[in-house]
C-alpha cells in the first residue's frame, strides 16, 4: 500500500480559542489555505478562558449582542489571592457567553475558508524542508501559529519563550445586590 500523502496547508493553527480563531479568520480571508487543530470536539466546547474582553476589543469587533454584557470592571486574582481591581471612568469590558462567542468565532473562520478540525489535539510537529510536519495528522504547512494558551506545547516543541508568572481568575455574577 502506498505511503497517503500529507494534506498541504498554508497555515495551521493550533486552538480553537479566541486568538486561535481570529487568527484563523485573518489568514483565510487573505487567501491563505487555513486549518485550526482543536483537542476539543468543536469551539466553545469546555472553553478554558473567563471571556472578559478588554474595551479594544469590544470597539474593534461587532460580537453579537445576545451573547455579551458590558460590565465596568474586573477583579484580577494572583495565585496568593492577592487582588488587583481594574476600573475607570468610561471604561469597561464585556463579560461574553463564552461557548457561544467561540461556536461564533468559528463560524465566522470556517465561512471566511478555513478548516475547523475537533477532536485533532497537537501531537508535535517538526521542520521538514520548507514545511512543518505535524505528527499524528498527516498535515503539513508553511507556517504554524500556536495559540494552545500559556503553557504552549508548540512553543514549547520550537524553543521559543515561556510564560513564567500567571494570573488566574473566577468569574461570579450576582443578581438583586445594590
């Protein structure tokens, strides 16, 4: 039997969140053939991220309104529980439905050309000529974006720099307080 070979892309990139996602919408609007790898079965399934957008975002982008609220500050957490408010006067940020702005996100990426593949996590990947070979996948591209989150396994895989402090958070909402 034959040796399949690799599917050829322009860009991979690895997770479906939202700088994923974007990323994805970006490169494939622009003619470039786009494939997300998410380990996840679709976007916004068990999402890993509190889905507070800073006020920039909400001006640059128009997120669909059913699945946002406009809140007028945050409370950042350090792993001691010590915290950090984050308020001022005009501005805010908007608390999103998480699963929902990511289920649109991707919908937006697939409709701007790019391939949505759930249930595909990052297995490593490795320089092959003018390519990127990702293991597992029978993929390869030219450039690949690892937006897998802080602890990325691709930057991780190509020895570019870590993330060495984290902040953590909890999102609550409570109803009928004045």
């Amino acid at each position: 039997m034959p040796l399949r070979q690799p599917q050829d892309y322009d860009v991979c990139v690895v997770g479906a969140g939202f700088a994923g996602l974007c990323c994805a919408e970006a490169a494939a609007a622009r003619g470039a053939r786009t494939i997300v790898l998410e380990r996840q079965s679709a976007p916004g399934d068990r999402p890993r991220t509190t889905g507070i957008l800073v006020k920039e975002i909400a001006d640059a982008w128009d997120f669909p309104a059913r699945l946002t609220r406009r809140i007028h500050g945050v409370r950042l957490y350090s792993p001691s529980l010590d915290y950090l408010d984050l308020t001022s006067p005009g501005y805010y940020f908007l608390a999103t439905d998480t699963p929902g702005i990511l289920r649109w996100l991707g919908e937006r990426a697939a409709q701007a050309g790019a391939t949505i593949a759930g249930d595909r996590p990052y297995r490593g990947a490795e320089r092959e000529a003018a390519s990127i070979r990702l293991a597992g996948h029978d993929l390869r591209c030219r450039y690949l974006v690892g937006a897998d989150g802080a602890r990325s396994r691709v930057a991780r895989d190509f020895s570019l720099d870590g993330n060495r402090h984290f902040l953590l958070g909890v999102e609550a909402e409570y109803e009928g307080i004045g």
